[in-house]
C-alpha cells in the first residue's frame, strides 16, 4: 500500500506542476487578449475611417501581438489535453483488468506525465517497433513503465538521454530502458529488486521489487546491464498472451 500510495502521490504532484505551467501560459494569454481588445476598442473608436485603424502601427501591433497570444493558448491548451488523455490512460484502467493494451500509448502516457522532470536536461528518444496488443494487467504494466521510466530520470544528474526501444520477438515483446545515468555499481547488482533498497535520499527502495513482482505475475523476465558513470539499460520481456490470474 506506501508503494502505491508514494507512486499515486508523485504522480499527483508531477500532474499538478505539469498542468500549472500551460494554465499559467493560459492565464497569461488570456490577460493579453484583453488588454489588446481594450486598445483596439480604444483605436475604432478614436478613428474615422476603416482605412485609418488600419494604417496605425498601434493597431497594426496589437493585431500581431493577439494572433501570437492566440496561438501561445492554442499550445497550452493542447498540452493540457494530451496530459488529461495520459491521465485517463492511467485512470481508466482497473486494476484487475487483464486486457488487450497498447503499449506504445502507456510508454507515451508515462513520458507525458514526467515530462516536468525532463525539461531541457533530459532527452528521451523512442525507437519503438512495430508491436502487437499485449494482453495483460495494463494498469500494472503501466506501473513497470513508470517505475523504469522514473529511475532512469533519477539516474541522470544533468544532461542525459532515455531511450525506449521496444520490439517483437515471436511471441514475445522485449521493452528496454536506457538511461545514460551514474549507473549501478556491481555489488550493487544483485540488491536492487529487493524490498526497501534505495540509494536516493527521497526514494522508498520500492520501485524495483514492484516491477519485478509484476513482470514476474505475467509470466516474463527483467534483465539490467549497467555501467557506473555510464549508464542503465532495464529490459523486460513479456509474453504477448501474458499469464493471466488463474493461469
Ligand atoms: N536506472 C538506474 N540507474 C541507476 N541506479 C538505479 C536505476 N534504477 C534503479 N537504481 C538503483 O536501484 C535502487 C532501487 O530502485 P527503486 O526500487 O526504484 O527504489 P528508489 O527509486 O525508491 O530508490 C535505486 O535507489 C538506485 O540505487
Ligand atoms: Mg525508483
């Protein structure tokens, strides 16, 4: 239950900071367009020919500066949708729901959502294959994404890459997370999934054992090569038709 909730509180803390900054852009938008629809009522009224607004740099620049504005909140809107649609990526799911999923759309959700850790530091890029519905506890493979995800980040003090890289193999699917983080060093190795282990200040230790019981349960494998100062790269492999409760 405290790795869940720690997951569920991270998660709300990073949604609210995520969805504070496009509301702010909005906000802000929003303060221009009017301030520009006060100016250019100003200007109609003062003029006496159509001709005459429009030759006046004042309304000229205001017009310039609301196309922009409306463009800025366009932006920030969208933003906010994609980071409600990875929420109800999350949300919708049940947890005891064994279903056909698209693991693709998870990964992007879990990318979406950490995105506020990510900034201009962290680049992720995504060589996703080509990848049939997986059937399985999505909720729970969602949470392995997310665990994998956000130790990759943890792992990157400055400037760093993630890489996700997913594929087929027969009946199997493999998803890899490289990070080019501080690494694990070797004595380490063997520690990392058990319960509490943590080498991060804030962590709970939590997040491994959590994804090693879930790929576990589906009847898959977790594999970790790392390199200190060099970086991670946890690989899972799962059956498409994945273990299911009574299996
Ligand atoms: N990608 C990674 N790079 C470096 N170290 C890692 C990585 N993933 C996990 N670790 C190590 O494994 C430990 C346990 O991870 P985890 O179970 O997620 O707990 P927590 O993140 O709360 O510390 C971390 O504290 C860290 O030492
Ligand atoms: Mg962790």
């Amino acid at each position: 239950m405290t790795e869940k909730m720690a997951s569920l509180g991270n998660l709300v803390a990073g949604v609210a900071h995520e969805i504070n900054n496009p509301i702010g852009a909005f906000n802000s938008a929003a303060d221009t367009l009017k301030r520009c629809i006060e100016r250019v009522t100003q200007i109609v009224v003062q003029s006496e020919t159509g001709n005459e607004i429009q030759e006046n740099v004042h309304y000229q620049r205001a017009v310039q500066l609301m196309n922009n504005t409306t463009d800025n909140a366009v932006v920030a809107g969208s933003r906010v949708t994609r980071i409600v649609e990875s929420l109800k990526h999350f949300a919708h799911l049940d947890e005891a729901d064994y279903q056909q999923t698209d693991l693709h759309a998870a990964l992007d959700s879990v990318v979406t959502l950490r995105e506020h850790d990510l900034g201009e530091r962290i680049a992720v890029v995504r060589p996703y294959g080509d990848l049939p519905l997986v059937i399985c506890y999505a909720a729970e493979l969602n949470q392995v994404f997310m665990n994998l995800f956000s130790n990759a980040v943890d792992s990157i003090e400055r400037e760093g890459e993630i890489t996700i890289r997913t594929e087929r193999d027969g009946e199997e699917v493999i998803v890899s997370v490289t990070d080019t983080g501080e690494g694990i060093p070797p004595e380490n190795l063997d520690r990392i999934f058990d319960p509490g282990f943590t080498t991060r200040g804030v962590g709970v230790g939590l997040g491994l054992s959590t994804v090693y019981r879930i790929v576990q349960k589906h009847g898959g494998q977790i594999d970790v090569k790392s390199r200190v100062n060099e970086g991670s790269t946890f690989t899972i492999q799962i059956p498409i038709v994945a273990q299911g409760a009574d299996e």
